[in-house]
C-alpha cells in the first residue's frame, strides 16, 4: 500500500487565515497540497493567501450566515479534506461564577464553534471526496474543567460528541477532532508573560504550544486512513498535570 500523502489534495480550512488553521495551511503547503482558506475578513485571507503563495486560494466567509457558506462551497467545488479551526469560545466566556453568569453572552460562543461547524460540514459534505476527511477543532476544557469555566467544557464536548454522531452518519468520510491545549497564537502571544507561565508551569513541556506543532495533529489526521470518530489531544502533558 503506498504511503499516504497530501501531495495534490485540495484541502479547505474554515479559519485559515490565522493561528492554528493558518499553521495547518501551511504545512500542508509544505507537503505539496493546495489549500482554499475560508475566515470572515477578506483582508485577513487576502494577506494570508499571499503569504502562502502560489499553492493558496481562498474567499470571505460567515460561519455564521447559512447563505454565506453555501455560497463559498459552492464556488469552491470538489476538495479532499476540510479543517475547521474557526472562532474563539466569545466574549461571554470569561470565568465567572454562576450566579453572575450572562447566559445570553455565553451562548454565543456556540455560533462560531459549534453550529458554524455543522453549517460547514452540511454544505461541504457534497463535494468531499468519498476517502477524505473532516477535521474540528475543540479545546482541553472539555477533559480538564477549570472554575468559572463550566460552558467552556460543555461546549468542548458538545464538539467531540459531534464529531461521535458524525463518523457514523457521513462514512465513509471520516470525521475527527484535535483538542489542543495552550497555542501561541496570535492573540496568546499579547498575554503577560506571568500569565502564560502560570497557565503551563506544571506541565510536563512547560510551555505553550508552537501554531505548527498542533498542526502535525490535523495532517496526521488528513492522512490517517482508517482513523474516524477520534479526538487528537495535542497538550504538552495538561492531561497528565
């Protein structure tokens, strides 16, 4: 059997003009795919198909808006894998206690997330080659609860629960999740340096991730042929810590 690769796979990701969508961009660039870059700022995807070179197309999107990603996969046509890294959790997940929880604020968090990804995947589906794959993105609150926190982890495993329901649905097309611990990403490379070290000090690689580390995950993923149903925990030993 010949060893798998992403060499000529059209690959699309939801969130691929920064962060670990982008890292995930660009490794697969590296490896001989071509990617289609989908994110909310035409600007942003601009920049980043640029920067990505010749290899790289990409299109606005609103995850949020079921024309807007029907239009964008519809223009995009046949693909081999789609990643979703799209979005943070929202403004109303900072911790908080319970009693002075806005529900409102944090049910927000699921429009980009959560219900952004199934508006992808329903309009992507059609056009995904029978052996290729989709790939979501959750985050280590859903297996290590932290105070204040408590939507963060419902909404972490409402993705991996997705992703359960749709391996078995959308088979032969696999579907999985990398749940990343801690990524130096554009918006963590602001945050105060005590910060940070206090969020990793205990673990057993005391640091964040680097955006292209967490991205060998979704390439494995991609290549993975008999891989599905699966969630990927890229954390620097947090599960252990």
């Amino acid at each position: 059997m010949p060893v798998p690769t992403l060499r000529d796979r059209r690959i699309v990701i939801i969130g691929g003009s920064s962060g670990i969508g982008y890292a995930v961009a660009e490794c697969a660039v590296a490896e001989g795919a071509r990617v289609v870059i989908g994110s909310s700022s035409a600007d942003n995807v601009g920049a980043a198909v640029q920067r990505l070179g010749q290899a790289a197309s990409g299109e606005a999107v609103d995850v949020q808006d079921e024309a807007s990603v029907a239009a964008f996969f519809a223009a995009i046509g046949a693909f081999d894998h789609l990643v979703y890294t799209a979005g943070d959790w929202g403004p109303g997940m900072a911790p908080s206690p319970l009693a002075q929880m806005d529900i409102a604020a944090a049910s927000k968090g699921l429009k980009v997330r959560f219900w952004g990804a199934l508006l992808a995947i329903k309009h992507a589906q059609p056009h995904i080659a029978a052996d290729g794959s989709i790939t979501l993105t959750d985050g280590l609150l859903a297996h290590r609860p932290r105070k204040g926190l408590p939507l963060a982890t419902a909404f972490g495993g409402a993705v991996e629960h997705l992703v359960a329901g749709l391996a078995m649905d959308l088979a032969p097309i696999r579907v999985n999740t990398v749940c990343p611990g801690l990524v130096r990403t554009e918006r963590i490379a602001q945050w105060p340096a005590e910060l940070v070290s206090q969020m990793t000090g205990r673990l057993p690689l005391a640091r964040p991730a680097d955006p292209a580390e967490v991205a060998q995950a979704y390439l494995y993923l991609m290549r993975a042929g008999y891989t599905t149903g699966q969630v990927i925990i890229v954390d620097g030993g947090g599960m252990l810590a």
